[in-house]
C-alpha cells in the first residue's frame, strides 16, 4: 500500500475536524514547499487559511439583541 493510499485511509476514519487539521497542515507545507523550504513566516501566512469557513458560519444574534442603538 503506498503512503497516499495509507494516507486517505487513515483521514477517512477519522473526524471531520481532524480532517480540518490535516488540511491547514498540508497547505502550511505547500505553502513551505512553494517558497523554497523555509521556515514558517506568520505574516506571509495567509489569513484566509486561518479563517477559513468562519465567514460561513451564521450567527446565533440578530438585530432584535441589540440593547443600545446609537
């Protein structure tokens, strides 16, 4: 079995949110790999990555919670 089949099998299993891990991880790598090996720079990083399906998540508030307006 080469290392991509062990690789998808093993993430297959297991939860979505490690799954979500090992997504930000392999895209640090590519992200390592593209700028020639070096080492981790967080303000090259991008902050889609780390944000990253927050923008989709709906808020549990609404404008009827609001107490003050201005």
């Amino acid at each position: 079995m080469s290392t991509l089949e062990k690789i998808v099998k093993n993430l297959g299993i297991m939860p979505e949110s490690i799954q979500a891990e090992v997504l930000d991880y392999i895209e640090y790598l590519k992200f390592k790999e593209e700028r020639g090996g070096e080492g981790y720079n967080w303000e090259d990083f991008s902050l889609e990555s780390a944000m990253r399906e927050i923008a989709e998540e709906t808020s549990p508030y609404g404008l009827e919670d609001i107490k003050e307006k201005f």
